[in-house]
C-alpha cells in the first residue's frame, strides 16, 4: 500500500521544515492492532520525560496546568498522527477519529515528543482515548497524594491502561 501523494507531499515539507523529525515506512500495518485498545509494545513501548522524577513531581505533575508546559503543539502531533495511522494500517484514515494520546500519558511525565509514547489512539469502540484520560487523572491525584508512586502508576498505565487503577488497589 503507497501513502496518497497528498500526504507524501505533506511529509515531505514539513520534514524539510523541521516540523517532523520522524519518518515510518511507507507500507502500510508495520505495528500491529491485535494490541487494541492498547499500542504495539514494538512501536509504542512509551517513553519517560527526565524532568518528571518522584523527586520533582511537586514542582511538575502535580501543579495545576503543568502539562500545558510541556505539551507538543498540534503542528507536531498531527502529521505524526498521520504516518502512525498508516503505520498501523487502519482502514479508517480520518485524524478526527484517533486522538495521538502519550501511552505514558504527561499527568505521569510521559516524553511529550517522543513517537515511542504518541500513538494514534481510536476515539471509537468500548475503551476509548475519552476513558484513558478519566484513569490517567485518577493515577495522578493517587500519584501527588501519595498513594501510589510514580513508576508504579507509570508502569501499571503502560502495562495495560483499561486495568491500571484496578492493578494498583484504585479502582
């Protein structure tokens, strides 16, 4: 399966740009969706942001709006978004149906540029991008009060998300 010329184009340019340091290969499924609803480990294993310790976590995650810091903009995310959609081969294409979603999700200081924690998650089926982000915000609030530590709650979340809160006495 080729990319569409359009998208190739795209690419292209904002590689050029500086705007994409990433490229996948060109044919289509290189990871694998038998994960659903979680990522491939092979593509996406997760990856950590170095300035989020449980040391720092006061002065990082668990400030209000610390993630907006951090953060990557859209024009970084979208065209990734892409390339990973044809990565995992999804017959469906439309970026308004996957939400690129940190496998280690920023609440836990996950890397917010690395491609080995951003995947093209679906925003449809019965465990969703929406009900990820209801368990990373509970890891967080067990993460800052203490009930849990970082590597545990990054851990458990990486693991397998749908079963994170229950794996760690949460839920």
């Amino acid at each position: 399966m080729r990319r569409p010329l359009a998208t190739t184009l795209l690419l292209t340019l904002l590689t050029a740009a500086g705007i994409v340091a990433v490229d996948v290969p060109a044919q289509a499924a290189v990871c694998s969706q038998a994960y659903l609803p979680l990522p491939d480990p092979s593509c996406q294993p997760g990856a950590t942001n170095p300035d989020v310790t449980q040391s720092t976590i006061a002065s990082t995650i668990c400030v209000s709006g610390w993630t907006a810091t951090v953060r990557p903009p859209t024009s970084y995310t979208t065209p990734l978004k892409v390339q990973q959609i044809a990565a995992y081969g999804y017959a469906d294409t439309s970026t308004a149906d996957y939400e690129e979603d940190h496998l280690i999700p920023l609440e836990l200081g996950g890397a917010p540029r690395a491609a080995t924690n951003l995947w093209p998650e679906p925003r449809y089926g019965t465990k969703t991008a929406a009900s990820k982000d209801t368990i990373e915000n509970k890891l967080k609030t067990a993460v800052c009060n203490h009930t849990v530590t970082l590597a545990q709650a990054r851990h458990a979340i990486a693991t397998n998300w749908p079963t994170a809160l229950t794996s760690l006495g949460l839920g």
